[in-house]
C-alpha cells in the first residue's frame, strides 16, 4: 500500500481521463453481487452509513468473515468486517428488480466497482459494463471515489494496526472459546462467533 502522502497526490483529473478511456456503463446484471466471490468487505464508517439508512442494528448488516486467525486461548481473530450475504450474494442485492436496497448508502468498493486501485495504478476487474461510453462528469465522479477509497483504505489500515493487540496464533483449538475478535481502526470488538454484533 501506498503512503498517504502519494495517495493525497493522485491527480483525479488524469485519473478520470484513463477510466473514461476505458469506458464503463452499470449493465444491472448482478455479477459483482452475487456469486462466492462476492465477499463486500466494508470499514466501520461504511457500516454505520448502512444503519442509518436502513434503520438496522449493526449485527444485521455486516458479519465477520471466515478469514482469520485462532489464537491460542481458542479466540478467532479478522481484521474486517463483511456486508452479510444472503443465498449466493449480497443480503442487499434484489435479484428480481436487479437492484441495490441500499444504494445511495452502498460501500465504496461498490461505488467504484469494476475499478480500484492497486497503489496508485489503475485496475480494472472484470465486468460486462467495460468498453461502454460514458462522460467526463461520470469518469470524474469515479475518480473521486477511487481516490477517497484508497485514503480511506490508508487510514483505515493505520488505525487497526495502531489498535491491535498481539497474540499468539495457533492451529485451530480442539475447544473453541467461541468468541471472535474484529479488529478494526477503532479497536477490538468481541462477538460471538457466527454474529456480527458490534
């Protein structure tokens, strides 16, 4: 990862001129919101966007996931959190109308999907959406999000490392405590495992 001096110096200017070369248009087709690999992980300030827009407690919006750690004492320990997945995707996506429930408050990584960031060079995943025209307003737009993305992404990377306590990992326990640490920028927080309670 980039250091958040370079990452504040990205030109959104040029960055929007090499997506609006590469072209992209939202075909509605639901690739990106269902399927195994669709795993939305999300910071805390994107969760509690969530619960204000749909009104749910922060345990039926996001779960930890299975990615982690034992600690020896039989603890399981992630670094992230996860919207909550439903069937085959996201718990947000309408299959039916192929629409988001939650849109206009939707994570970042959805905002400027098929594209990230890799340091700060341009990447493209894989969409039907590619090749389409779009206008400069549209690939500005994009590059905004994409830089705001990767400064979020940096702080939020400092401020879990800075809150993390150490411990001593260990294969998976014959006695599971049961318990799972989410460690996060703003701190530890205990849950039990299979719940996302904050």
């Amino acid at each position: 990862m980039i250091d958040l001096k370079r990452a504040s110096g990205i030109s959104v200017e040029a960055l929007a001129e090499r997506i609006k070369a590469i072209g992209f248009r939202c075909q509605r087709c639901g690739d990106c919101c269902s399927g195994p690999d669709a795993e939305v992980l999300v910071f805390p300030s994107e969760v509690r966007r969530i619960v204000s827009h749909t009104n749910q407690p922060w345990q039926e919006v996001v779960e930890p996931p299975a990615t982690g750690v034992w600690d020896r004492e039989g603890n399981f320990h992630t670094l992230e959190w996860m919207l909550r997945r439903r069937g085959n995707g996201c718990a947000y996506y309408d299959a039916a109308s192929g629409s988001c429930r939650i849109y206009p408050a939707r994570p970042d990584i959805c905002r400027t999907y098929p594209f990230y960031l890799d340091g700060d060079e341009l990447r493209v995943s894989e969409c039907r959406g590619l090749g389409m025209e779009m206008d400069d307003n549209e690939a500005l737009q994009i590059a905004q999000e994409l830089k705001r993305r990767l400064i979020s992404e940096i702080l939020e990377e400092r401020g879990a490392r800075s809150r993390f306590s150490g411990f001593a990992a260990a294969d998976r326990p014959e006695r599971p405590t049961g318990v799972c640490i989410v460690h996060d920028g703003e701190g530890a927080h205990r849950l039990p495992l299979g719940r996302g309670e904050h």
